[in-house]
C-alpha cells in the first residue's frame, strides 16, 4: 500500500501546524522541546495531550519539528 506521508501521519496526535515560535492565534499555550528544550507555543489541544502524558508518568513527548525529525531518521536508520 503505497500513500503519502501525510497520509501516514494524519493519525499523529500533535498537528504540526499547531506548533508556532511566537504565541500566535490559537498557539497560546508554551511548551518545551524534550530535546533541545527550545521554546514553542501550541494550540490548547497539543497541551493538553502533553500535560495528560506528563501527568501520567511518562516524560515529556513534546517534540520541536527539528528534533522530530532528527527522532524519525535514527528510528528508520535502524531497519
């Protein structure tokens, strides 16, 4: 089966378009990258799920693009 990768990721929680470096419109809510602990702002919804997941006892998911990226390239550099 063969798709875009748009398409493979529509099923990701975050929205990357819900990810700005200036509160912006809906973006209001700051979190850190996980990774480079750059600043970021998110729309309530990408908080929300992050918070939930930090409540939970997991670590903090919250990826920028950049480490997103760097993260997708060593998973798939491993198969």
């Amino acid at each position: 089966m063969q798709g875009t990768r748009e398409q493979f990721d529509a099923d990701r929680i975050e929205s990357r378009s819900a990810i700005s470096t200036i509160p912006k419109g809906p973006n209001q809510y700051k979190l850190l990258c996980s990774m480079c602990s750059e600043t970021l702002y998110v729309d309530k919804q990408l908080y929300d799920n992050t918070l939930h997941s930090i409540e939970e006892g997991l670590d903090n998911p919250f990826l920028c693009d950049d480490c997103q990226l760097d993260y997708d390239e060593l998973a798939h550099s491993d198969h």
